[in-house]
C-alpha cells in the first residue's frame, strides 16, 4: 500500500489498516467486532429549575 498523510473519512481509515493487518497474515477475524457498533442514544436533557 502506499503511505498517506491524510485519510479522507475515519472509515476509509480503518478498512485500510485491517487490509494491511489482515495482509500480515494475523488472525484478527476473531478479535474484531462482527457489527459496527450502534449510535449511542442522546440521554435526558437538564431541565431548568423551577423558580421559587
């Protein structure tokens, strides 16, 4: 592969490093999650207090 100094999007960054990874000949398939991981859900938001 050849070097960059930038990756356009952090996806494009992570298929590149387990392709090389992968081309090292390491078993990662066992270690790497089988889904992308789900957006986490936005919690409660504060609420002002009520004046007195």
């Amino acid at each position: 592969m050849k070097p960059v100094k930038k990756f356009t999007t952090r996806n494009v960054a992570v298929g590149r490093i387990w392709k090389a990874i992968r081309s090292l000949g390491a078993d990662v398939r066992e270690h790497a999650p089988a889904q992308p991981r789900a957006k986490a859900k936005p919690g409660k938001k504060a609420s002002p207090k009520p004046k007195a």
